[in-house]
C-alpha cells in the first residue's frame, strides 16, 4: 500500500476518482510502478484512502480504457507494458513515400464491413440546423448538461424507439454516451453496485463484436462462449452456464447476420426470468437496415422490459463520427445509477445532441434512412447479383440484412488463403476468424466478410469480378 501514498484533497475541483488516476498514471508514466506490479485491489485502496469503492473502481477503468493497466480475472490489476510511452518525443519521424511509390501501388477494392456511405450525408441540412441551433445564442448549450443526456433528446428517442424497433420505455430510462464502450463500462459499474458478485461472468455469442468482449473482460468479468445454432444463441447451452448476464445480437448477429426467431428469444426472455438477478444485453446496432420481410421487433418489447438491458447507436445509421449510442435501463438499474453514479457527466457535446434532435423531430432521420435503405438496399443486390453471374464457388451466408455478407468457401481453399489470393488481385476481404475469440473452435472455417456500404456498385462489380479470379 505504501507505493500508493495518495495525498486527496477533498475541496479540489477535480473529482477524488480523477485525481487518483492522475496520480497513478504519474507514477507509470515515471517508472515508479513497474510493469507487471499489481496495485491494490479497489476495495482495499477505497479503505485505505477513506473513499467510496466505486471513486477507486473509477479510477481503475479510466486507467484501463487508456491501456496504462490490465484487468485479469480473479487476480487483479496489473500495470500494462507500455515502455514506448516515456520517450514518445525521440520517435523517429515515419517516412513520407515517395510519390512514384505511390503510383505503382495497385488500388484495392476494399470490402470492409466497417465503413459507411458518407456520400449521401445531408450535409446541407446538419449546416442549417447547426446555424439555427446556434443562432439562438443560448448559452445553455455549453453549461453542463444532464448526465443522462438532454431531456428532450432522451425523450424524441424513446417515441422513435416505441415507433420503430417496438421498445418500450421512458425517457428518463435512456442514457446518452460517447459510444458504446462508454456506456458498457458504465454499466459495469451499476451492476457493480447491484452485486458485485453475481456479475463477475457473462455469456456471449461466438464470433462476436470484438470490442464489446475486449470491454467486458477489462472490467474483471469472465466471459463464458454459448454454442449458435441456424437461430443464434442456444438457451439450452446457456442454461448450463454459471451466469447472470448474456450479451446479444438478435436482429443482426455480428458478424454471422443470424437474426434469432421469435421462439428463441422467448426461450433467451424464459432464461432471464427465471432468476432476480438475470439480465439480457441487446444490442441492436444496425437494425434499421433489413432487405427481406418487415424489421424485427427489438427482443426489449418483446417480453419483459424489466430483463432487457437495450443499447443503440447513431453510428451506422447517420455517421461514425457522431459517436452518439444510448442505453435503456431497467427501472431497477435506473434507480442504482441514478443514486449510486448520478454524478457521472455526460460524455456527448451539448451542440450535438442538440443537432440530432433536431435532424430527428424534423423527420430529416427518417428521410435520411429511407434513402440510406434504398442505396444499400440497391448495393446488396448488385453484390448478391454478380456474385451469382461470376459463379463463385461459395455458400452466400447473412444476406438478409446489415452492411455486410458472408462467404463460405466450397472450392476447399482456407480462409487464410481465400485472403491472401484475393489480395493478390487487388482485392482485400476479411477473416471471420477476426470476431472468434480466444480461439474458441466454430463452424465457421473458410469463411471470410464482404461489406460493400462504402463502395459504389460500380466498385462492387469490380471487386466481385476480381473475387472471381482470384477464388477458381
């Protein structure tokens, strides 16, 4: 304990958790504390230091979001390896390629299943809006907000929400925060306050969204893999697991694209119910986008509301730079944050949730999705159609919504292959081996992703051609 001499001062403006942090990423950034020490566990340093344990829980995830420690589970913290950090200012400058270098380069289709077509961005009306918002010369758009977001955003959400995915909740249930690793370790921490103990592991699909796995084990939690059949995450096999939490994806499995039937989310709702202390995660995060039958309803109205823990985001439905998600708390979770960490701010710009609630009340959002479906809509069948006129020799797999498509190789070529003549042809497509975590063993082996959102369907064509050559 003697290596973690904080001295706090209670009247400072700065918050106890932050000068905590700031003391010991000093010490780190220093050398004073090693690689590899293990700090005080935070009950034992909240004790020490006469604070709260969630002041020092705090500390310890803004040090592990910044990567100075790691979280083991059942160990500890420890201090990570970051010796490049002390001597950033002696880094040889990266050398500029020479122009005729860059000519010779051969362009890349690039099938990323990240981007979005940032083409069709209204930029016009967010310029409109942002003057209108600012013309207003109201000075409460740089005070600070409240913590759970602006109230009338909260509130324009939760209509669009009942409206839309079949989500029912209250404003006041909805957190705003500057991305979803935000908010999920936020929520870490009211389940902390909850009971600790009955959280320390959760279940999740494999493959997976790697970083909201990456997110959950830096809180300390254990993450135990349920099996997926055709339907998604089996509530057989989840009953075998000793959990309280199940993070998933049930409109649009990331990155398989199985949308769960409605039989099995009542079997994951039947699960959850069946002790106080479960909880589902939902995460619907490109729902909006779905080419065969209506959208399926959010699994959060489906059942019980109570059970449901639903995240959202604006990210691939308006632009990743808005870094804008929102999270619908039970009302008992609602009740721990609001009396436990109600003094957490807001981590989104007043200005921009200003600006998204005007683009959504004055139904600019819903114009701007109808024309996103329809371009996306129109670039996925152009990719389903030329894949099927070259004849590639593969199973097309989660083709029915999202922004992106798998490919099951069936001319024997692995997935590592696959790639790597793909490339050789210009082409870069992905491992779904990317999204298997801890090389857990899947029914998914030569199988890469195609995501075509940020290409032109003259791109599209071009790649699959170039696919083509490369894979017979």
């Amino acid at each position: 304990m003697n290596e973690l001499t904080i001295h706090l001062e209670p009247k400072s403006r700065t918050p106890m958790y932050e000068q905590i942090y700031l003391y010991i990423k000093k010490e780190i950034k220093e050398g004073k504390l090693a690689t590899k020490s293990r700090l005080p566990s935070a009950r034992s340093l909240a004790s020490y230091l006469g604070v709260s344990r969630t002041t020092v829980d705090m500390a310890y995830m803004q040090l592990v979001s910044e990567g100075y420690i790691v979280s083991e589970p059942a160990r500890g913290y420890f201090v990570a390896e970051i010796s490049g950090l002390y001597h950033l200012d002696h880094l040889p400058k990266p050398a500029v390629p020479s122009k005729n270098k860059a000519k010779e380069e051969k362009p890349l289709v690039d099938f990323s299943p990240r981007g979005v077509d940032l083409r069709y961005f209204p930029y016009s009306t967010w310029r409109k809006l942002s003057k209108e918002i600012l013309n207003l010369e109201n000075g409460s758009l740089f005070k600070h907000g409240h913590p759970q977001g602006d109230s009338a955003l909260r509130g324009t959400i939760a209509s669009y929400l009942f409206e839309s995915r079949g989500v029912y909740c209250e404003a006041d249930q909805i957190v705003l925060g500057a991305g979803q690793e935000y908010l999920l370790l936020l929520l870490s921490q009211i389940l902390n306050e909850k009971n600790g103990q009955a959280y320390r592991r959760i279940a999740m699909e494999n493959p997976t969204y790697p970083q909201a796995y990456r997110v959950l084990r830096e809180t300390g939690m254990e993450v135990a893999f349920v099996p997926m059949d055709a339907r998604g995450m089996q509530a057989a096999e989840l009953e075998k697991q000793p959990v309280n939490l199940a993070y998933v994806m049930p409109s649009h499995q990331f990155p398989t694209g199985i949308i769960m039937p409605i039989s099995r989310r009542m079997e994951l709702l039947a699960w959850a119910d069946q002790a106080p202390e479960r909880y589902l995660i939902e995460d619907d995060y490109d729902s909006e986008f779905r080419y065969v039958g209506k959208p399926i309803p959010a699994l959060q109205g489906t059942g019980s509301h109570d059970k449901v823990i639903y995240f959202g985001t604006f990210s691939k439905s308006i632009a990743p730079a808005i870094r804008m998600a929102y999270m619908v708390l039970p009302r008992e979770l609602l009740e721990i944050y609001q009396s436990k960490l109600g003094f957490y701010a807001s981590t989104v710009s007043g200005l921009d949730q200003k600006l998204v609630n005007a683009f959504l009340e004055g139904g600019y959002y819903e114009r701007h999705l109808n024309k996103m479906r329809a371009v996306y809509k129109a670039k996925h069948e152009t990719l389903l159609n030329s894949l099927r006129e070259q004849n590639l020799p593969v199973q097309i797999l989660g083709e029915r919504g999202g922004l992106h498509i798998l490919l099951r190789m069936k001319n024997g070529m692995s997935e590592s292959e696959a790639i790597a003549c793909a490339l050789q042809k210009g082409v870069r497509v992905y491992p779904i081996s990317d999204y298997c975590m801890e090389n857990q063993a899947v029914p998914w082996e030569s199988t890469i992703l195609l995501g075509y959102a940020a290409l032109s369907e003259t791109e599209i064509r071009k790649g699959v051609a170039l696919l083509a050559e490369a894979l017979k």
